[in-house]
C-alpha cells in the first residue's frame, strides 16, 4: 500500500524547481544583455588604395568627355591611375587621389590646366625641385621636336587639341626647324607664334 507524499513537501518541491529555473532564466538573460552591450555593433576598416589600383578602384572625375587616363602620384593621398574624363583638370585628378597631403605644395602644380590622356602628374613636396618635364630643354623652354602633348599644353595659347595638331604635323612633316614651322599647323596664327617664341626651341 503506497503512501501519498506530505502535500506541504510537494509543493516546497515546485516552489523550489520553479525559483531554481527562475534563477537559470534570469542569468541567461542578463548574460545576453551583457554580451549586447560590450559587443561592438559594427566594425569600421579604412582600407587605402594601392600605389597601382585594379581597374575596378579607377576613380572617374567629373567631365562629360572622352574617358583619359592620367597617373597620379607625389604628395596625393593615394597616388595611382585614374580614369577621368576629357575637359577634366589637374584639380580633379587631385581629388580623384584623394587630395594633397600636409607636405605638398599647392604651388607645385597648376591646378586650372587641362589634363591630357596618358599624362603623368606629380605633386611636388615643399621644397622639392620637381624634374624637366618631357620635351622640356635645360634652359626651361619647351623642345617643339620632343614635347608630349601634356608639356605642349602648359604653352600659352596652347590648348589640348592645338598640341595634338603640333605632334601630328611633326610626325606627318618631319622636325620642326623654326617656329615659323608652327604656322604650317591649322589654327596657329601670327600672334600665337610670337608669344611662343621666347618659350619654346626648335
């Protein structure tokens, strides 16, 4: 004959289990709680670009032109080559690099010129003493025989399609001799000649 448990112990029994689960559910929860607080909600990585980006990091400027590609390097944030776009100037490839670093000088360069495609453009430190350009002899003028298009633009009157014609006319004609050659060239005048004797060699 079985005895029926003290109904008083029974339910100190359940009270028991019960506040013990209690506890157990209460811990959890707080340890949740804590692990929510301490653990960061998101993780920021600056990741820089290489001295010589993939073409899927090329940076576009803002032209509506032509695509040109122009490398960047000197004192810019991240030097490399970026895609811009025809009628872009140095101060967009500039910013295409992420912009000036504290140790360039700002004088170095001329902003305002017009790019050319395949050009390569440094940004001179303070101080630095940035070499010849292409094309350019030891006086400073500029070698009408040798000059890319991006060094015959830095002339006055000069712009990217006036310095692409000189190259043409020189390639179709042979060296150029004089500046007078120059007016052989469509669009050059008189008065552009002049202003370009002083600044250029045969």
């Amino acid at each position: 004959m079985s005895v029926d448990p003290d109904p008083g112990t029974s339910r100190a029994r359940v009270r028991r289990g019960v506040g013990a689960a209690l506890i157990v559910l209460l811990a959890g929860a707080a340890i949740a709680v804590f692990v929510t607080v301490v653990t960061p909600h998101g993780v920021t990585r600056e990741v820089l670009a290489s001295a010589t980006p993939a073409a899927d990091e090329l940076v576009a400027g803002g032209g509506d032109g032509a695509p040109l590609f122009v490398h960047v390097l000197g004192q810019v944030t991240h030097p490399g080559l970026y895609e811009l776009r025809e009628g872009d100037r140095v101060v967009d490839a500039v910013a295409a690099a992420g912009g000036l670093t504290d140790a360039a000088d700002p004088a170095g360069v001329n902003l305002a010129r017009l790019l050319s495609d395949g050009e390569q453009l440094r940004v001179p430190a303070v101080g630095e003493v940035p070499p010849a350009a292409a094309g350019t002899a030891s006086d400073g003028r500029v070698d009408l025989n040798t000059a890319d298009a991006a060094t015959l633009d830095t002339l006055p009157r000069i712009g990217p399609a006036m310095a692409q014609r000189i190259i043409d006319w020189r390639e179709a004609n042979g060296p150029i001799t004089s500046v007078d050659d120059l007016l052989a060239v469509s669009g050059i005048g008189e008065k552009t000649v002049d202003a370009l004797r002083p600044l250029v060699v045969p």
